[in-house]
C-alpha cells in the first residue's frame, strides 16, 4: 500500500493509522503497480475513508502527468465518520508517439470540501508498454518506364519506441528487384525517415505494355512489419511504330535487290555487249562467228531508292496532372484543369487516389462527356490503375474534370472524403 501525502501541511499516514492529527481522510491505491498498454482502458481501485468525527464531502480529481489520460468515475462522494468507500479510477493512455514507453508516476488528488488545505494525494506506479505504429507513405504511388524506375518513400514511426527497419522489396512474380538507398533506416518516435529504391525489370524484348505490383516491407525482429505498395507500368520495347519502320525498309532492301538482279544488271550487261559488238564490225579486224563471248560488267548506274514508309508526326513531351478534392460527406464536388491552347494532350494513364478507403462516386470528364466512373467503396486499392491501349485525346482549351460524391468517410475520425486523380500523357504541339 502506497503512501498518501497532505497537499498542505506535510503530514505521514499509513493505513493502520498512528497519529492522523487533524487530517481527516485517508486514500490510497489498492494495486501498487499496474502495467498499461497504450490505446486501451485500465481500472483502479482508490480506496476513501473518512477518519474524521463528522460526515465529510470529498471532491476527487486527477492530478500529475497522467491527468489527461485519467477518468474518476465518481468525482464527488460522502462519507460518514469512519466510513470507507471505493471509487473506480479508469486511466486511459492514448497510442501516440509522445505516450512515452516506461514507468511514471499515477496520482489522484482528494479535497476534504470542509477542509480544503486537508488534501491528500493518491499515488501509483503506471508501467506504459511499448507500441509499434509503423508506416510506409509511397511519394510516386505510380512511375512508367522500359527498364528502370526510381521511387522515393518515407518510412514514419507513430509508436512510442525507435524503429530500426531493414528494407525488403516483394513481388511474388519475381519480375522486378532493385536496391535501396539506404538499405536501412532509424526512425525516432513521430519522426520518418526517406528512402529511394532504385526498380529494375526483368525481361528484354516485349510488344504490349504491362502492370508490375509489388510491396515495400520495413522490417524489425520481434515487430510487426510495415508495407508498402507502387506499381510500375513498363513501356514495349518493341513498339509498333518500330516494328512497322523495320518492316517498311526490309521491303525497300528487298525491291533494290530485286531492281538490281531482275532489271538493271541484265540491261546494263546487254549494252555492253551491243557496243563492243558495234565496235568491232566497225574495225572489221574479226569475223562475227570467230569474235569470243565477252562478259562486261558495267558499274550500276545511281538508283534513286524508294521512298520509306512515312515518319509519325512529334509525340510531344511527357506530362502528368494531379487533381486532388476535399469533399464533406454527403456533398458533392468538382475540380478541373485545362489544356493549353496551343498543345493537344493525349492522356495514356489513369490513376484514381482513395487512400483512406472512402465510400462514393468519382467521375473523370472530359468537359461534359464521362469518360471514367468508380465506384468508390468497390476499388481494390489505394491507387486504382485503369490502363489504355491507346491515347485519349483532348482537344486545346478541354477541361479535365473530377467530380465526387461523398457518401462516408473511409476513416472513423475524418469529416469527409479526400480523393484525388493522376493523369499521365503527352503534351503535342498544335502549331508546329
């Protein structure tokens, strides 16, 4: 049993009592120690007793560092002359990363409202365990390339104790691995820290495009691991437009070979024979029948080539657009951006944001027209790729328009729905 001191005059009681003087309650915590895990509710017993020789009130409040995180049940009682009664503390420590992990000191304060300056002060030991709330935040959610792609993320502690992660890359497939910089990270509790992973992909020679999920895993042994997810949309390599130019000057190389073979070497063997025919009758050295066969070759005339097939007009530059609304439950909102007047975008990727799992409708229009409609309590992620298999086209001066609906907000203590749309694409000059 603890100890209860006087807020006042500095007196000593034990609970067997010697000499209580003119003090005329007594408290003290039925549990010496308690051990408490952040984020969930924990009861004490506080036993009261009037030791005085009157019937007493007594107001019971909180006091010391771990007042905000304590509730008494019953903040005012009365007691008769040597009466005891038990009153439920319920202390609640929040899972934040400033809920420091170890012990600290749990107290209460009882005020005699006869005798206010006969305060007593209530304490216990508060043993705070440790929590992990670890996360990964992808700043490139969504990156496109042939081969190689460079992601950077923040690995964040909201625990209450040092993260000390080593960093793995998983993808079941096995068709990307990379390296990251650095390989490992320290994080302090509500610090992060930032990491780069450099992506390869496996695989040279391919005709379509395609979609490469993987995960990011921070990990500590004896911790619950934190993950991460991005995708990586890879390019062909073979594109049509190449393949259709190698096949256009094949067919070039194969009608000059044939020109060549079929119709100019014959004619220019033909003509020389004709003049070395006509030269000789005119000496009249030799009779026709005795003149030997005479093979000339005549070096090829020039040849002027047939055209090849006919070069596409500029793509233009790659750009990417982010749209990004904040939309009360049960309201509704758009947000639009506008091509410029002297480029034509042709859009090649979408990506529709939901990361706190919200629950509505998201449209993607092109002015008026619907190009694209969710539904967004049935998207599988936080990043929701919709791929093309070719560009849409958006005219100079068309809007780009995303338009929610929020129903209910994915999280228990957010006030509406935060969506948001990446558009990726060309940016091609009208005017050149």
């Amino acid at each position: 049993m603890r100890i209860a001191q006087s807020s006042g005059d500095v007196r000593t009681l034990t609970h067997f009592g010697c000499n209580v003087g003119a003090v005329s309650v007594q408290v003290w915590f039925a549990q010496d120690e308690v051990s408490m895990h952040p984020g969930d509710s924990t009861s004490l017993s506080l036993s009261v007793e009037n030791v005085g020789d009157t019937t007493e009130s007594y107001t019971i409040i909180a006091a010391g560092l771990t007042a905000a995180w304590t509730t008494v049940t019953r903040p005012n009682i009365t007691l008769f002359a040597g009466s005891r009664d038990l009153v439920e503390v319920v202390v609640h420590p929040p899972a934040i990363y400033s809920t420091t992990a170890g012990p600290t000191a749990l107290a209460v304060r009882v005020i005699p409202q006869g005798a206010p300056d006969d305060a007593m002060i209530a304490e216990t030991i508060a043993a705070v365990r440790p929590f992990d709330d670890r996360r990964i935040t992808t700043l490139q959610p969504v990156q496109r390339g042939r081969r190689r792609a460079t992601y950077e993320f923040m690995v964040e502690n909201q625990g209450n104790n040092l993260a000390s992660c080593r960093l793995h890359l998983v993808d079941a497939s096995n068709r990307v691995d990379g390296s990251f910089n650095p390989p490992a990270v320290g994080v302090a509790p509500g610090s992060a820290g930032l990491v780069r992973l450099d992506l390869r992909a496996h695989g040279l020679l391919r005709r379509a495009e395609r979609q490469l999920n993987f995960e990011i895993e921070a990990t500590e042994p004896d911790h619950i691991p934190a993950t991460g997810r991005a995708t990586l949309i890879q390019s062909p390599t073979i594109s049509a437009r190449m393949v259709w130019r190698t096949l256009a000057l094949a067919a070039a190389v194969v009608a000059i070979v044939l020109a060549w073979f079929g119709v100019v070497r014959p004619e220019l063997r033909d003509a020389a024979k004709n003049a070395v025919g006509n030269r000789i009758e005119e000496l009249g050295a030799v009779p026709e029948a005795t003149l030997p066969t005479v093979d000339v070759t005549v070096p090829p005339e020039e040849t002027e080539q047939p055209p090849l097939a006919a070069v596409a007009a500029d793509d233009g530059e790659p750009v990417s657009y982010r749209i990004a609304l904040d939309v009360g439950v049960t309201q509704e909102r758009s947000e639009s951006i506008s091509v410029p007047p002297d480029s034509q975008f042709l859009l090649t990727d979408v990506v529709l944001q939901n990361p706190n799992g919200d629950f509505g409708t998201a449209q993607l229009l092109r002015n008026a027209d619907i190009l694209y409609e969710w539904d967004l309590g049935s998207t599988n992620s936080a990043n929701e790729f919709q791929p093309r298999v070719s560009p849409l086209p958006f005219a100079p001066g068309d809007n780009l328009v995303l338009a929610v609906e929020c129903d209910v907000a994915g999280q228990t203590t957010g006030t509406g729905c935060e969506v948001a749309a990446l558009l990726g694409g060309r940016l091609v000059p009208v005017n050149e």
